[in-house]
C-alpha cells in the first residue's frame, strides 16, 4: 500500500472587503461552519489581532491545519491549508475548503499553490 501524506493548499487572495480582512470573529464563524461541514475536527486555536486590525490565525487540526495571515492595506490575504491522510485521501476536502474561503472573502486568487506531499 502507497501512502501520500496529503495535500498542503497555499493561497494568497485579493480581497476588496476590508472589513473582512479585519474582522477576526468573522473568520472564526465562518470556520466553524467549514469544520462542521467537512467534519473536521478542531483541537487549538490561536490568534492576534494588529493595531490596524488585520489578523494572524492557526487552527490546529486533528486531521492538521488552516493558518491565515490579513494585510487590509494591500487588500489581501494568504491561507494555508493542509489535511493528512491517515485512513482516507482528503485531497478533495482541501480544494472544496479553499473554495468556501474564497467565497466567503469575495476574493480573486492571486497564488495557489499546490503540494502532494
């Protein structure tokens, strides 16, 4: 049996909203719907909000991570998401949850990189 530890998503999005690129809950509740959809599983998360309100986040993933970075004054953002392979192929979950961020932002992709890892 082959084993492919999955696939890692980076994208850099042009977001024009910037209330969206500063609005930290905003991010967390979409989130939780993206997790709840996909049955994935949250065990941390971590935040910081920048005195322009642009944001840094990571939530820890039983199944492994979705990292964001916000940067209102360029209108963009990066996110980075990444689910193992243990007991199933994920891939196609990783493409349907960036699609979901990039409908959630409004936003136009700029950079998307994909890796098999």
């Amino acid at each position: 049996m082959n084993y492919s530890p999955g696939l890692h998503k980076l994208l850099t999005l042009r977001v024009e909203n910037s209330a969206k690129l500063t609005s930290l809950q905003g991010f967390e509740s979409v989130t939780a719907t993206i997790l709840d959809k996909y049955d994935l599983e949250k065990v941390g998360f971590s935040s910081h909000v920048f005195d322009n309100g642009s944001f840094t986040a990571a939530v820890c993933l039983k199944e492994s991570h979705i990292c964001i970075h916000t940067w209102p004054e360029f209108s963009q953002l990066t996110i980075d998401i990444y689910l193992c392979n243990y007991l199933r192929d994920n891939s196609h979950k990783v493409k349907q949850v960036a699609a979901d961020y990039i409908a959630y932002f409004e936003a136009g992709v700029l950079n998307d990189f994909e890796i098999n890892r």
